[in-house]
C-alpha cells in the first residue's frame, strides 16, 4: 500500500512516531511525500525536498533468523539501483557507493536514511526525479537529465514492488546473494576512495569490494586491508 501525503516534516519521522504510539504499520506499507520541510540524510544532511522527487518512508521488523538488520542499508541500495537503471539509458551507468548511495557519472542521485524505532526498522528513500539540489561538496543530478522526468506515482509503485522482492531474497537467501549483486552495481575494485571514520579523519585506499557480512574492505597504500563498518567513503 502507498499513502500519500501532500506535505510533511519527515516521512521517516512520521512512521516513527506512529510506531511510538504502538500502532503496527504493516510491512509494504510506504508512506510518500510531495513535499518534505524537514527532510535529513545520513549524519544530519538536509535532503533536497524538491517538487517532482520522490520522498518515501517503509517500515521492517527484522526477524530473529533474519540477517542483520544493518545490512537493510545494502538490501536498500540494491533494490533503488534496480529501479533507477530502468530509467537510465546506455551509455550512462548508476553505481552503488557503499553502503548506499547511487550516483551516476559520480554525481549523487538518492539519499537513503535507515533508523531503528523499538523493533522495527523504518527506511527512509529520497530520489532526485525532476531536480538536483546544488551543494557545495558534491555534485548531483536527478533522472530528468536523461529523459522525460518520471512520473512520481509510477516510480513509487515499481520502488514498492522491487522493495517487496528483494525483502522476501534477503531473507530467504542470505546476504551472499546480496553482496554479490552489489558488488556488480557498484564501481569496480581498485576504485580510488577515502574513508571518513570518526576519531580518525580521512583514510585513503582503493575499494577492494565487501566482506561477507558486508562491511566495506580498503585497501591501504602499504597493502594492508582496513575493514569499514561505519563511516562513509568518498571518492578520491
């Protein structure tokens, strides 16, 4: 089910807080925004809000033999890489940049924020499907560059069911399934990148693909290989 809204602070923060009142928001539930004043990504950043995007929220409950539930970040990647690249026309490319970021030629397209509510965990998506904010450490794009702006509705209900699909393989499947799909949607190994941990600044080294739990490997100048488990990586 898709419900729509026509505005609100947070799509994240609404499912949120109806699971704080005890109400069972259904898995597959989507609640989607037309416009967000209070959208956010990942460590604080404000997500562009822009009329035509899509702004989304879903709730899971991991289960107890369920991977863990922070590989929900991966699973989340590898469905919206999905939909994006039906909308992406050769030559051009959408890539994964771990945990979840999809870019095309680089240039940031989506924002994907997960946060834990008691036993559930709500998935908040941002796409950029008629305009790019303009920020001043990276570049960004939305689908509208390559052909006619989807259609915000359309795209919801192919994100629903893609969602929906690739719920079902993760846990039916495990993550190996998973790592190797994103692997082959993101850029290839030996890619130049920089980890920013916390504490330690920036880490430079070159992608050397994930670990089977899904951490992120780097490869270091001296050879030695520094497993990321939270962070983020940047290009070079």
């Amino acid at each position: 089910m898709i419900e729509t809204t026509a505005e609100t602070g947070s799509t994240n923060s609404d499912l949120a807080a109806r699971l704080a009142t005890s109400e069972r928001v259904p898995e597959h539930h989507w609640l989607v925004a037309d416009r967000q004043n209070s959208g956010r990504g990942r460590q604080g950043r404000k997500w562009n809000d822009g009329a035509g995007n899509f702004m989304g929220s879903t709730v899971v409950y991991p289960a107890p033999n369920d991977p863990p539930r922070s590989t929900l970040a991966l699973l989340a990647g590898v469905a919206l890489h999905e939909v994006v690249a039906q909308y992406v026309p050769p030559p051009a490319r959408p890539q994964l940049k771990w945990p979840n970021d999809v870019l095309i030629g680089g240039a940031k397209l989506s924002g994907i924020l997960l946060e834990g509510s008691g036993d559930a965990v709500v998935v908040g998506i941002g796409v950029n499907l008629a305009q790019a904010a303009d920020l001043p450490d990276r570049d960004t794009i939305a689908l509208s560059a390559f052909a006619p702006t989807p259609d915000r509705d359309a795209f919801a209900s192919t994100l629903a069911a893609q969602w929906e699909e690739d719920l079902a393989r993760w846990r039916t499947y495990g993550l190996s399934p998973l790592i190797a799909r994103w692997e082959a949607a993101a850029h290839p190994k030996g890619t130049k990148l920089f980890a920013e941990v916390a504490g330690e600044g920036r880490i430079p080294g070159a992608f050397d693909g994930l670990t089977e739990d899904g951490a992120a490997r780097l490869r270091l100048d001296n050879g030695d290989v520094r497993v990321i488990h939270a962070g983020e990586l940047a290009f070079a």
